[in-house]
C-alpha cells in the first residue's frame, strides 16, 4: 500500500479544530500516535492505524476507538523509540508521496518538541517530503530544494543544522541569499519574509530547518501539500 499522503496525529495541542479539519483530505491515511486517537476523534476522523503504549489514550476514547477497528499496533512502555518516532518510521515503510504531522508541538515539554523537529530527518533520508504544521506554523527540513508557498509577509526563518550550510539560493524572500551559506547556532536567517506569496530555496550542501510563520490572520492552507 503506498497513500498518496499519511497524516500522523499526535498528542500534543491543537488549537483550532477546524482549521485541521479543512487540512485533512478524504483520501489521507490516518495514523494516530496513541492519545492523539483522541485528537482524531475530537476532528470526526476514523484512524486507519494506531500506534504507541497506549499510556496516553483515555478510558473512554480506548472504547470509541475499539469500535471503530483501526489497525492497531502496541508497544511496551518501556523502549527505545517514541512512539512518534515509531509512527514515523511507520509512515515511511508505507512509501507515501508525502508525510503531515500534527499534534507535535506544544504542551509542557520542550525536549518533546525539540526531538519531534529533528524526527523529520527520517522521511527526508527517504525522499519523501514531510513538514510539521500547526495553526501558525509550518516546519520541515530542506536537504537541496524546497518550494513555499504562503502570504506576502509571511515570516520564513532558516537555520542550518550542520556546521556549515552553503550554497543557498533563495527566491520570493525579502532578504535573499545568492549562493551564501548559514552556520550552527547563527540568527542570521531568523525572520526572513515572503515578498511574494511563493519561495523557493535550493541548497548545495548542509541540511536546514524552514519555519513558515504565519503572521496575518488565519493560516491558509493551501500551500502546505509540496
């Protein structure tokens, strides 16, 4: 089975249900990362696959999700893996066109969140592009080119996750870079901004972290499929 695109859903915040709701197309493949099946239920989806210890699930969502017969498959508490990681890995067996996360940011833990940022590197050694996206951000890794489409103003920030990221071209940006290069641990390309509605960034070598940042209004949607 290879799905165009697999939505993993995990278990941290989502701040606006519709706004995920017009973000899932009929034909996703839904996998939830166990208390995120709570997300999934809250969003009217049935998940096609459940994945984690299940230490996060509640009670009563245990039954709703029983219910509805996703594929489930349960890993002990105590491994080595995340159970996001495990969904990741997942994912990428099942050779989508394209990986979307939600549910991956926010909440109390910040290293959670670190790590679920540096998870995106997996389905990029793969060759299958995957972003994370909340209500106001869009975030992904970017190993030779990468296509944004957004709003005018819209913040873009870039940030090298190797020593040395160099020959970065960069189109539709404010400030842009022609043939430049962004270090570890710089700002340099913190708060870049789209001057038109679509970016482009090619990259010679090195490996970069791209946040959209929606800026203005309601995040739109349109541009996060790549």
């Amino acid at each position: 089975m290879h799905p165009k695109r697999v939505v993993i859903i995990a278990n941290g915040d989502l701040e606006d249900l519709d706004f995920y709701q017009r973000l899932i197309k009929a034909d996703d493949f839904i996998v939830c990362v166990d208390g995120g099946s709570g997300h999934a239920l809250d969003l009217g989806l049935k998940p096609d696959l459940v994945i984690g210890d299940l230490d996060s699930l509640r009670a009563d969502d245990q039954v709703k999700i029983k219910q509805l017969k996703p594929q489930l498959i349960k890993h002990p508490a105590a491994k080595d893996k995340s159970d996001l990681e495990l969904a990741i890995d997942k994912a990428v067996e099942m050779q989508p066109d394209q990986i979307l996360i939600i549910g991956a940011l926010g909440g109390a833990r910040a290293d959670h969140a670190f790590v679920n940022l540096l998870l995106l590197h997996f389905p990029l050694s793969h060759d299958i592009p995957a972003c994370i996206v909340d209500r106001r951000q869009e975030i992904r890794l970017v190993k030779s080119e990468v296509v944004i489409e957004g709003s005018t103003g819209d913040y873009l920030s870039l940030f090298s996750l190797v020593a040395e990221s160099s020959g970065i071209f960069t189109e539709g940006l404010k400030y842009p870079l022609r043939g430049g290069s962004l270090y570890f641990a710089s700002t340099l390309g913190l708060s870049n901004e789209l001057a038109e509605s679509r970016a482009k960034i090619t990259i010679t070598s090195g490996l970069l972290l791209v946040i959209r940042t929606r800026v203005i209004g309601g995040f739109d949607v349109q541009g996060i499929d790549q």
